[in-house]
C-alpha cells in the first residue's frame, strides 16, 4: 500500500511540473533565477525631442513585467522649446496609468526582451490613449540593462507608439478609433542600474537615498 501511494504521489508531481513546463512555453518564457534580470531596476530614458526622465523597471520571475515612468509624452505639434507651454502641450494627456506587459529572454543568454502597454489619462481621469513599447535589451557585463544606449548597446532598440483615441459622443462616450501621434518604430534609448545600486545611471535624475543592499531571500 506504501508502494503503491508513494508511486501516486510521484506520477501527480510529475504531471504538475510537465503542466506548468507546457504553460511558461506556451507564454513564450523561459524563465529561470539565474537570469539576472528579475528584480527592480532604476532607468534613465529618452528619445528625440525629449528631455532625459527616470523610469522604473520590474521584473517578475513569471515573465511578467511593469514599469513607472516619470517622461514626458510629447505630440508632434508641439512648439519647439521654449515656446511651449508644457511638455504635453496640446497632446490632451494629463496622466499616465504605469505600463504592464510581459518579457522573455532573447536568442542569446544577456539579452532580454520585453513588450508593454500603458493607458493615459485626460485631467478628468479618463483613459484617452494608448502607449506601446518594445525592448531589446542588453545585461551588460557591468551589471546595467541597456536599450539603443550610444556607445553602449547601440544594436539593441526600444521602440514606441503613442495613439489618441477617437470617441463617439466625446471623451465621455464609446471608443471608436485612434490617431497616431508617435509612429510604430520611433526609437527611444533606456539604461538601468538595479535598485541596490541606489542611483539612476544619467543625467539629472535623483539618487534614491538611502540606497539600502538587497537580501537575498533564497
């Protein structure tokens, strides 16, 4: 009886593993925790026509991810610097929602992957656009995550849009459509320095102090 309730338990193991292989393949992950890459990272970004803003990263060792972004969302017709009345000038967006998405590891083992989506906001607190991002990105032997970076990791791309919703009705009624007012493939550069670090990697963003070391908790 031992024997026969012991092989049980072992074929239901076994089955629960085989399941949830099958499942991280069926996402397109490949996840494991020696990948580097889970964790909280501290960004700095930016893109043509824009100033350098932190964003934050996190990864989940699920291979899902989000981030927070403190920059700008700017349209095309705005006016050049420093005529402009904000960043967003004319642009309708007065918020951002945080970006959610999922991520992966690349064909070689530093190099990650990942693609998000974002609702903004108007000031009355509706969802009026959508902003897509999708990122190569590279684990540089430093220790940094780097994306389109000169000099750095100028072969791995971040890549945005940005569209505003057509409504029926007004911005309170039904969506109906889009604008785009930042194409498919505009280029934007990203680097990364985990959270332990305490400190964004460039340009003016604040140190996060104090920058207190992480515990393993495994």
């Amino acid at each position: 009886m031992l024997k026969r309730n012991l092989a049980r338990l072992v074929a239901t193991l076994s089955l629960w593993m085989l399941v949830g292989s099958a499942d991280a393949k069926a996402n397109g992950h490949d996840i494991d925790d020696d990948d580097g890459i889970v964790g909280t990272w501290l960004c700095s970004a930016i893109r043509a026509g824009t100033v350098l803003r932190p964003i934050i990263w996190q990864f989940r060792g699920d291979g899902t991810f989000d981030y927070a972004s403190g920059t700008t969302v700017n349209t095309d017709n705005s006016p050049p610097p420093p005529t402009a009345r904000s960043p967003v000038y004319k642009s309708g967006f007065a918020g951002r929602g945080g970006g959610h998405g999922e991520w992966g590891r690349g064909e070689d083992h530093d190099v990650f992957t990942y693609h998000s989506v974002e609702i903004l906001h108007n000031d009355r607190g509706n969802g009026t656009g959508i902003f897509n991002v999708e990122t190569t990105a590279l684990l540089t032997p430093d220790g940094q995550l780097c994306s389109g970076w000169p000099g750095l990791c100028p072969d791995h791309k971040t890549t945005i849009s940005l569209s505003w919703f057509q409504f029926a009705g007004g911005v309170d009624g039904t969506v109906v459509g889009q604008d785009i007012l930042i194409p498919t493939g505009t280029n934007a550069s990203v680097l990364c320095n985990r959270l332990s670090v305490g400190a964004f990697p460039a340009g003016p963003n604040p140190a996060v102090t104090p920058a207190v070391p992480l515990v393993p908790t495994h």
